[in-house]
C-alpha cells in the first residue's frame, strides 16, 4: 500500500515567539482533566464545522492521539512540521504502528480557548480546506500546557473499506433533530435546517450528507422544508423548558 502524507503543516502563533531548545519538566507532560476537555472540545467544533458545510463527521482515534501526544511533546521545544531529530512530523505514523493512506497534521501554540482555535482555522484556507476534506475518516488531538499551550491535530484515513478498531464517535450519530453531530437538538441544529432550506428554495444545492438529512427529516417527506426546521426549534423549545415532548407530538 502506498502511503500519501500530505505537505500541508499549518501553524498558528497566535502573536506567541517560538521557542526552541526549551526543555520541558517531566510534570509538563502529564495529562490533566483540563487539557482532555480542550482537545474534546476541539474535536466537537471540528465536527460542529463540517456539520455546517454539509460534510461527514471525524471519528476519534486513541492511536492517533497517541501521535498527536509525541508531537505535542516536541512541538513545546521545536514548534516545526519537522520532529527534533529531523525527520518529518509525519514518522510519528510509523512509530506508533498507524497504517495510514493519508494524513495531514495542523499544529498549534499560543491559543488557550479551544474553540477560538478551531475559528482560527476556519479564517485560513490552507487550514479550512483542511478541516472540511471529505477524504478524512478519523482525528487525533493532544494538548500540552507548560505556561503555554502546544496541541497537534492529526487527520488521517485508510485505504479502502478499512477502519480502525480504535475509532470511535462520542454521541450517537442517528438522533433526531440533530444537524452537528452533538448528539443533543438545541438552537444550531434548527439553524442549519432552516439554513439548508433556504439555500435549497433560492436554487442552491441541498448543505447537508445523507446522515444530516435523515435526522433532520422530521416528517418523513424526503426533503428538508422550513415546517421540519420549526418542529426542531419547537421540540427544542419545550425541552430546554424543562417540558415533556415527544416527536410524535409535533407530527
């Protein structure tokens, strides 16, 4: 199998000076409660924007953090797509026995609020691009704070029908009303039901993959209309309300 790594490695500095030749405390490199809800978080808005461009989400792959943890690591004493001893970021694939097809690595310093990182992205097209190919599968994030924040997030896929055991998805995919994949119907999942309807009633194509209109699909009629948008604003409505609704209720 021929492996394709791609060249991109974006970094983002947010106004921060690289330091190289730091050497870090041994304490720098453990994990903590915080640190995972960032890289959470991270992955959550990563999918939250391919929801909104109509694109599959990523599933999380423990092997992938696994690399994304190495390069964290090195990247808090040499912030380069190239590892300390040279090489090329992407020999952390290898290392940790990840068979990849193709893979890509955005890496960052200096952002201490994970969603305004991933925004971040979005404002760049290298990076944009990046976070919205259909072509990737799974994502790995690890997060490093030693008085500043280092984080790797590497996107990768198999080749073929192949899929890693460690893959997983944090919330169900199949919830009604849910157009973000988070797993829960609140106000963004009506916004990009409404937004999609619209954008289909001025003549543009439909924003949403297959997963999304299934969810969305609120009536069963096989296309996404602005009655579908307002049962999710209204289901969403009374739960949030504290008040007992049923889809059935709204059909």
């Amino acid at each position: 199998m021929k492996k394709r790594i791609c060249g991109l490695a974006a970094a983002l500095t947010a106004g921060v000076c690289l330091c190289t030749g730091l050497s870090l405390p041994a304490s720098a490199y453990q994990h903590s409660e915080e640190l995972n809800q960032y890289a959470v978080t991270v992955g959550y808005q990563v999918n939250r924007e391919r929801a909104a461009y109509g694109v599959y989400p990523l599933y999380f792959s423990s092997s992938l953090d696994d690399a994304a943890e190495t390069r964290a690591i090195e990247l808090a004493s040499n912030f380069s797509s190239t590892r300390p001893d040279g090489s090329n970021w992407s020999t952390v694939l290898d290392e940790n026995n990840i068979d990849w097809y193709q893979a890509n690595e955005i890496i960052s310093q200096g952002y201490d609020n994970p969603k305004e990182l991933v925004a971040s992205w979005m404002n760049k097209p290298n990076m944009r691009s990046c976070v919205l190919d259909e072509k990737w599968d799974y994502l790995g994030i690890s997060v490093l704070y030693n008085g500043n924040y280092y984080s790797s997030q590497i996107f990768g896929n198999c080749e073929g029908t192949t899929f890693l055991e460690d893959g997983v998805f944090p919330n169900s995919l199949d919830v009604t009303g849910d157009a973000d994949y988070d797993g829960t119907v609140d106000i963004n999942d009506a916004y990009l039901t409404l937004r999609a309807y619209s954008m289909v009633s001025a003549g543009a194509e439909l924003p949403m993959c297959n997963l999304q209109q299934q969810n969305c699909d609120i009536d069963g009629d096989d296309s996404i209309t602005l009655q579908d948008a307002l049962n999710i604003l209204t289901y969403y409505s009374y739960a949030s309300a504290g008040k007992s609704i049923q889809w059935s209720d709204l059909l």
